[in-house]
C-alpha cells in the first residue's frame, strides 16, 4: 500500500493552459528542478481556443519546455479551455485524481490571476481540489490526459494533503516569498522560446497580446523588479495565504 503521507512530487504547478507555467514561474521551476527537486506542471486544458496553433503543436511545445526546464512531467487534462470553473463537480474531480497521484507537497498556481477567466479560475479550483483530495468519502476516476516524463502515474491514495498552497503574485500583488532565479533566468528563456507558436509572431500567425515583443519585456522588467526587492538579479514571487512556522531563526535573508 502507497503511504498517504509522503509526497510523489515536491511542487505541483496547476495552469489552464501551455505556456502559463513558463510565463509564470519558469525560473523557479528550472531553479528547483536544477536541486533535484521532483517537480511537476499540470495543464488543466488542451489550449484548444488559443489564437494561433492547434492543441497537438501546443503539447508538443509544452513537452519541449518541459526538457529544457528539467521537469519530472507533465500531465494535460482536457476541461474545456475559456470555461473553467471552480465550482464545477467534474472539473474539481479531475484535479483531485491527479493530486492524489502525484501526491504534491506544494502547489502553486500560473499564471497570476488576472485578465483571462481561466485564469481568475484557476486558484479557486485547484484549492477546491486540494482540499478535496483530502476527504476519503470521494474517489473521482482519473480522466482522460496526456501524459509526458514517465510511462504511468503513479497509483492514487485514498486522500492526500498538500502542504503548501501558493499562486503566482500579481504584478501590484504583496509577495509571501521571492524566488531568487538569477542563475536559471536563461533557461527559463529557452523553456518560453518553445512556445513558438504563441509568444513569436512569424510565419503569419495572428496577433496577441503575448505574440507583442512588448509581452516578453513585460516579464523581464518584473523579474527584475521583484530582483531589485529580493537584491538579487532576477526573482519570482508567490503568494500564500499560509504562514511558516519554524523553530529557529530561518537562515533566508528577509528584504
Ligand atoms: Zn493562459
């Protein structure tokens, strides 16, 4: 029997759609996954409505990113893409069987949620799951997904706990920790430039608001925003509502 109270994976990044992982906290996943830290991106939707690319070019993009940051894998779930809903049976279902298999201790959300419904959703649902996930009176079956990194998930618990529940700050936002990613701002630039189709806008693809030059500056001015408040050159900052608790002074700087 599978013991209910070790994690599977150390992080657990839930986004609506491709990409937003990368976007949202592509340094800290590169930095993490850099220690050897089991780390996992959940894509709640196939991307099916985006503007420029179908959902097999953009699997195939985030299957690539996925290399290049170093992830354990990565799951995409099919909820309809412009409607998820965190007060949806059938949606929480579907996340509460991936997090009893993957069995995260944390679990943060991308990117911050702002602008797209999906994205205002996204928090909510993956919280509504996690705590879910808890209750062993309720056994949703897995749904159909993609899968990429490993062969099978795991097998599932009957309930699991997640730690730790975070989300990507929002750009006027109070961060709970800044992410120093000075030494992966790189990677996470080669894991964004996977993302052809939805952040280039050659070969005649129609024009977004992250296909504008001026989206990808976006991310490095705040990286280096959140970098100037963490001293450091690059950061990514979360936010939970949670605290530490400690028993000795943390060694971490505080700023
Ligand atoms: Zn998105």
């Amino acid at each position: 029997m599978i013991n209910d109270t070790i994690p599977a994976c150390d992080l657990l990044v839930v986004s609506p759609h491709p990409d937003d992982a990368e976007i949202g906290v592509g340094g800290t996943l590169a930095a993490l996954c850099a220690q050897g830290r089991r780390v996992w991106a959940l894509e709640l939707t196939r991307g099916e409505l985006g503007t420029n690319a179908d959902p097999q070019e953009r699997w195939e993009e985030a299957v690539a990113a996925a290399d290049v940051l170093g992830l354990a894998g990565r799951v995409q779930l099919q909820l309809p893409d412009g409607f998820i809903d965190a007060n949806d049976q059938g949606q929480a279902a579907a996340v509460v069987a991936v997090i009893r298999r993957l069995r995260p201790a944390w679990l943060v959300t991308a990117p911050e949620p702002l602008r797209h419904p999906d994205h205002q959703a996204t928090p909510g649902l993956a919280a509504r799951a996690a705590f879910l996930a808890r209750l062993a009176t309720w056994q949703p079956a897995l749904p159909p997904l993609r899968l990429h990194g490993a062969p099978a998930l795991p097998d599932p618990v009957d309930r699991w706990e997640t730690a730790t529940i975070a989300h990507v700050t929002p750009e006027d936002g109070r961060p709970s920790l800044l992410f120093d990613i000075s030494a992966h701002w790189d990677r996470k630039l080669q894991a964004l430039a996977c993302y052809r189709s939805q952040l280039n806008r050659d070969d005649g693809r129609r024009a977004t608001v992250i296909n504008d030059p001026a989206f990808l500056q976006r991310i490095e001015d705040r990286a280096r925003r959140w970098g100037r408040q963490a001293g450091t050159a690059y950061a990514e900052a979360l936010t939970t509502l949670q605290v530490p608790v400690v028993d000795d002074l943390p060694q971490e700087p505080w700023r």
